[in-house]
C-alpha cells in the first residue's frame, strides 16, 4: 500500500487513479496523518464466488426430494 500526500494526489490525480484501477490501494496523508484510503472497487461476481466456494467445503449434497421419516402434513 502506498502513502502520498494530498499534493501528490492532486497533481497526479490521473496516475494514480490508473493505478488504483489496476488494483492499488493508496492512503492519502495530510501532515503526515493517513486522512483516506483509495480503495479499487470491489468484484461483487468474485466475491460471491469465492463464499460458495468455501461453502462448498463444509456443505453436503443430499437427496432433498424423497420423503423423510417424519409424517408431515402441509395443511397445518
């Protein structure tokens, strides 16, 4: 993660914009004092893939059709 002051910011706004596009996360000083960070933004599809793939590690995969036990009535 890289630091820069507001200045810097503001004269190379275009650069580091472009960086942070690319993946970058910035925080942005003022007298030396983090007062931001530039975040790219997230990928909601990755993400969400990602959780199903660690749910997939502790999930079962079962016969969810056929009857069970238990007697059941739907009218209740």
């Amino acid at each position: 993660m890289r630091a820069i002051n507001v200045t810097e910011l503001r004269n190379h706004l275009p650069r580091y914009l472009s960086s942070v596009q690319q993946g970058a996360e910035i925080l942005v000083t003022s007298h030396g004092h983090v007062i931001a960070r530039i975040l790219p933004p997230e990928n909601t599809q990755r993400n969400a893939l990602n959780q199903l793939k660690e749910l997939r590690k502790h999930a079962e995969i079962g016969d969810i059709t056929s009857p069970i036990d238990e007697d059941w009535d739907a009218e209740k």
